[in-house]
C-alpha cells in the first residue's frame, strides 16, 4: 500500500490522483480530514499508516512538521519500505532524516515539488528529484502520476540534493519578483501604464518566469495567497544558512530576504508570496494594477 501524510491544500488533490492508480492510505493531524479523499483508507496515527505502507510519502509545509512526523514513522516502517518526501524543506533536516532511515533499512527519495493546487490536481507539477538509482527508479511510478512531461528532473544522488535546488530556485524566484516589482514601480512613477510596461519589460532582455506567469495576477491584485509569507522567510533563512556555510556572500539574495522579513514583520504569517510586493506598494504610496 502507498500511505500519504497531509492532506492540506496541495495533499488533498496529490492522494485522489494517486487513488486512481494505488490503493492508497493516508493521514492527517487534523482529523477533520478524514473522509477528504474518496477512495482513500484513513489511518489513526502516523505510525498506524507507516506500519501498512510499502511507500511513505510524505506532503508537509516544512522542515518541522517534517521532522515531528519521521520520528514516529521511522521506527513503524517495514525494512525495505520507501520514503518519498515531497516537501519543501531544509537539506540538513533531510540528510539527517535520511541517514536514520538508511539505518533502519528504508530507501529515500527526496522530491520537493513545484506547482500549484490546480497543477497537483490536473498531474502538471514539477520535482527535483534525488536519492540513489534504485530508490529513485522505485519512485518514479508515484511522480509520474503527479508530473507533466519532463517534470521529473534528477537533481543528485544525495537525499539533500533536491532541496538544495528547491531552495535555490525559490530564492531566486523571490528576488526577482521584488525586482520586477520595483522596476515596475519605477516605470509606473514615471507614467508608463503597468500593462504596457510588463508586456514590454517580459519581451525583453530582463524578461524573466516571473513576469511571464506571475506578474499578471499581481496586476489584478493577487499575491499569491497558496504560500504563507512566513514559509517564504523561513526558506530564505534557511538559504541565508547554506551560504554562510559555503563562505559564499549573497548580497542580492540578502537584500531580498531583509525585504521579505519587514514584510513578515508588517503583516503577520499571513497568505501571501508576495507580501513583500505588497510592502514596496505601501512604501510608494502606488498599486500596480490594470
């Protein structure tokens, strides 16, 4: 059996796809939940769950949460068991993570994904997927449920590995969305309308994914409310970690990150990717809209 923990806004749509090709368990803190997902065995406890399944996988908000849950999965799991984690976390908490399990006989995978409830929904997400070859291989049946073509994308033979790109890639997606933002405001200030310029500016050579796929929604007055500004701070710490670790300075990535943490501290562990957007509005006296 396949047993899923969290059942949260992207587990939901992730365990119903997975039910039309595995028979699949699943549990969640919040027992509410159960009854969520057709189909679906509900377990009463974690380790009730780890005991049952051949493949783990777990979908948590974090590194903590992460943690909380393999300390009781761990020790239930069968020798021989996979876990495929695909949250989003930390590479120390990972490679931690995955050396115990090594130790108990239970092969991972780490694939932190990329994508939205709709994504998850249709099978359209992305994974930087690692592990070693034969973990991986055991995997790739449960990721090519949820994966567009070309979504799984291997990131090294480490547990860590896919983290590290996630991390990486979601700061990188953070400093360039205030950038855009700012350049936007600047435009703005100086009267461009905000349409024309970002059909301008996302043709050029500064054009960039988040002004392709992102910045309209913020037009309309979306910032992206799937994502808590407090799990955005709390990657960029955790990238803040890695750099000084590897003795790299990182002063754009820096300065985003002091963006991101006012924003925190303006509004709250509120909804919202783009709070610091919404911050750099505030600061300006001026929206970006249509």
């Amino acid at each position: 059996m396949l047993g899923l923990v969290g059942l949260g806004r992207m587990g939901t749509p992730i365990a119903e796809r997975l039910s039309h090709r595995f028979t699949v368990g699943a549990f969640d803190t919040d027992p509410t939940r159960e009854g969520a997902v057709a189909g679906v065995r509900w377990r009463p406890s974690v380790r009730a769950l780890a005991a049952s399944s051949d493949v783990l996988v777990t979908v948590l908000p974090g590194p903590g949460e992460l943690s909380t849950c393999l300390r009781e999965a761990l020790p239930a799991l069968r020798p021989g068991a996979l876990w495929l984690d695909l949250t989003s976390g930390d590479p120390a908490v990972t490679r931690g993570l995955a050396e115990e399990a090594s130790r108990r006989g239970t092969a991972v995978v780490s694939a932190p994904m990329g994508g939205s409830v709709a994504e998850a929904t249709a099978g359209d997400l992305s994974f930087f997927v690692s592990g070693n070859d034969a973990a991986v291989e055991r995997a790739l049946p449960v990721l090519r449920t949820l994966a567009r073509p070309g979504g799984v994308r291997r990131a090294g033979a480490r547990a860590e590995d896919g983290q590290t790109v996630k991390l990486l890639a979601n700061a990188l997606w953070f400093a360039n969305a205030v950038a855009a933002a700012e350049a936007m405001l600047v435009g703005q200030g100086l009267g461009l309308t905000a349409p024309a310029l970002h059909g301008l500016l996302r043709d050029s050579a500064g054009g960039s994914r988040f002004l392709d796929d992102h910045l309209g929604r913020l037009l309309d007055g979306d910032y992206l409310t799937t994502f808590g500004i407090d799990r955005v701070v709390e990657e960029l710490d955790t990238v803040d970690t890695m750099s000084r670790a590897t003795e790299v300075p990182t002063p754009v990535l820096d300065a985003s990150a002091q963006l991101h943490r006012a924003a925190l501290e303006r509004y709250g562990p509120q909804p919202g990717e783009l709070l610091a957007v919404k911050l750099l509005e505030e600061r300006t006296r001026r929206q970006l809209r249509r």
